[in-house]
C-alpha cells in the first residue's frame, strides 16, 4: 500500500511538472512544497517497529528487536556504505517531546546505556523486506526519573527510539526516519516482574492508540477490566475456556471488597490503578494483580488440562463454597483458587457427623511446587474422604484422565 501512494505521488508530480508552465509561478512552487511535505510524512510513517522489545526489560540481559521500512526497497538506492540504524533508551518526557516537536529533533541524551545498539538497515533480496534486526541487544543500566508522589519503579515508563539517517532516490533529499517501541518498564531484579507486568498490562489494555506518550487513565469501566482479565488468563494460560459471569463477581468483590453489591451493581463502576495493583488487598500482604498473577501462573504452570476440562471453580469465596457444599452429600468437593496464599489452590469439601450435621474443611492450598512433586489429580485419588466433584460426579469419572497410571 505504501509503495502504491508513493507511485501515485511520483505520477502527480509529473503531471505537475509537464504543465508547469500553465501553472504559473504562484501555483507550481506552492504545488511542489506541498509534494515534499506529503512525501516527507509517507516516508516517515511507513518506518516502524516490527519485532518489538520485551516490555519487561530485565537490565544486563540479551534481547531482540527489528525495524523495517517499508519503502526501503523503493526509495534507497544502493548508498556507497549502508545506513545505520541507531537504538536508544528514552524516558517518558523524552518520549513526549519527541511526539509534540514539529521539527524532527534528534535525542539529547540517551537514559540508559545500551550495547550492540547501531545495526545495519539491509533489504532482504529474496523476502524483498528492508529492515534493520537487532540480535543481542543488552541494557547494562538504566538512569531512573523524579518520580511523582507514591509512584514506585516499576510504575516508570521508557521506550526504545529507533532513527536513522537516509537519503532517498530520485529526490536526494536527506529525511531523519525515527520510530518509538511501545512502552517498557525496566526492572533489574526479578522480584519486580510482577508489579512490571501490571504497569504493562494496563497501559497495552487502556490506553488509546492516538495519545501523548505513555498517557493512560487512572480509572477504567469495571467491564473493561473483565475482558482484560479474561484475554489476560486465556493467553497466558494458553485455554479456549475463558472466565465465566461467576468468576467476574467474586472478582469484583475482591477488587471493591464489597460483599453487599450485586453483579449488575459492579457493571457500572469504574476500577482504578490504585485498586488494581497498589492497594494492599484487606487482611493480606498483596494486591489484587499480585494475586491475580500468581493464579495465572500457577494454573498455566500445573492446572491447564483441569482448568480447560472444566474441573475447577477456581473463582469462588470460601463463604460462598460452605454455603453451597453444606447442604450436600458427604464427601462432595470442589477445587478454588486460595485467598491466603499467591498462587495456591485448595480443596474444600463436606463431611457428615453421624447426628446429619454438615462441616465444610478446606485443605492446606497447593503450591506449583507441591503440584511437581505429585499431581493434583493424584492427590484427589490419594484423598479417600473426597467422593464427587460437586454437583455429583464421581471423582474418578471427573478425573480418571488425569491420574498417573503408576
């Protein structure tokens, strides 16, 4: 497409210049400007980021990128030495004033330092592509912002600024082509992933495409942060089965800590960043996201094949699980995802005294690290006192496709 608009533009301004003498001199150069102004911003806005950089940078580790130009093969004639394009670090300031500037300035100081950063712009003869791939890129450090107010580092947004220098055919004109990557936050200790993950997650999920970088709200529509959740989960976890409407109110119900409202109340209220992954849950020691995450992980990690068959609630609150196991027969059980520990789940299930009496237990959660050792349909079956998943199916029948046949 961006090669057909330069064509038509070469086919115009031919045409221009054959009746130039019936154009006057007013008309032609006003023409022409306007020819170069169009041209500039096709070239510009056909360079992009084609492979982007991992959004969570660890610093001091290797990592990949690629930019291409799509009018590369169309415009760059073969140049005595190849042109290079050059790799940066940016803040977020930088980044707006890069985006805001009318004329294209160029950085003046990069805000990390970065090796193996300046690589070639090559087309590809066979593929036909032009483009500029770097492979072992490195971050060694990072130089951090001011920050505003109780905002932490892993709330601190950069991106990598991509430019290059080229001259273009027929025209000779020299263009600065630069592009920026989508935001990273850079981390240099893994115990920060998780609170990274949660900056980058909001701000792919909410912020519009057309913005000054890297704004994003602060509140979004508590039906957008399902959809979110949900895509989140079923990427991560790589399922077709998805959240269902229960799962969404015992979330709303964590992340609001309102057990009064109900689902139609939550649908229309917004959810902010602070509740998402600041605000430490009540009577816990994570936030929401922390514990979101660690289920994430830990179904993808050891509980796909349970979680796509169906086997598991998951998403369920303890009150809620006694109120519907205490009116059924001994030994009925579910599975759900622990409130107490990131990234447990549990089992509970009813057991009958002899006067009728019904008692709901919970088992001590299940770590990914338990679930290695031995798994948990394995452990269902050790479990003598379990006998139907709830509603009423047998627990061999429910998961006799997951024991190990040792």
């Amino acid at each position: 497409r961006c090669e057909d608009l330069v064509e038509v533009h070469f086919q115009l301004q031919q045409q221009v210049m054959v009746a130039s003498s019936e154009l006057g001199p007013e008309l032609l150069p006003r023409l022409l400007e306007r020819f170069n102004e169009v041209l500039s911003s096709l070239v510009k806005s056909s360079f992009l980021v084609e492979k982007q950089p991992p959004q969570v940078l660890k610093t001091q580790t290797k990592f990949q990128a690629s930019v291409r130009f799509l009018l590369g093969p169309r415009l760059l004639k073969a140049a005595p030495k190849p042109y290079m394009v050059r790799a940066d670090m940016v803040t977020e300031k930088q980044a707006r004033e890069l985006a805001l500037s009318t004329c294209s300035n160029t950085l003046s100081e990069s805000t990390g330092e970065i090796v193996h950063n300046v690589v070639a712009l090559e087309t590809n003869p066979t593929s036909g592509t032009c483009c500029a791939n770097f492979k072992n890129v490195l971050l060694k450090k990072i130089k951090r912002c001011e920050r505003k107010g109780s905002e932490s580092v892993t709330e601190e947004k950069c991106a990598v600024l991509f430019s290059t220098m080229v001259t273009l055919t027929p025209s000779n004109a020299s263009i600065h082509l630069q592009v920026l990557s989508l935001p990273i936050v850079v981390i240099v200790h893994g115990n920060q992933d998780n609170n990274a993950k949660a900056t980058v997650l909001w701000d792919n999920a909410f912020s519009e495409i057309d913005r000054v970088p890297f704004i994003v709200a602060e509140r979004v529509p508590w039906e957008k942060m399902c959809d979110t959740l949900n895509l989140k989960f079923m990427a991560e976890v790589q399922t077709t089965k998805g959240l269902l409407r229960d799962h969404y109110f015992f979330l709303a119900q964590k992340i609001f800590n309102d057990h009064s409202a109900s689902p139609e109340d939550f649908q229309s209220r917004s959810v902010s960043w602070t509740q998402f992954n600041k605000e430490i849950l009540p009577g816990r020691g994570f936030t929401f996201w922390q514990w979101f995450d660690g289920v994430l992980d830990l179904t993808k990690r050891c509980l796909k094949s349970y979680w796509s068959d169906r086997l598991i609630t998951g998403f369920i609150s303890k009150q809620f699980v006694c109120k519907l196991l205490s009116t059924e027969p001994d030994g009925t059980f579910l599975l759900r995802f622990s409130d107490s520990e990131i990234g447990g789940v549990t089992i509970a299930y009813v057991m009958r005294g002899k006067d009728g009496s019904s008692q709901v237990e919970n088992i001590q959660p299940f770590s990914a690290k338990d679930l290695s050792i031995r798994s948990l349909g394995d452990r269902i079956r050790d479990l003598g006192q379990l006998r139907n998943l709830y509603p009423n199916i047998p627990k061999d029948q429910a998961f006799g496709s997951h024991y190990n046949s040792e």
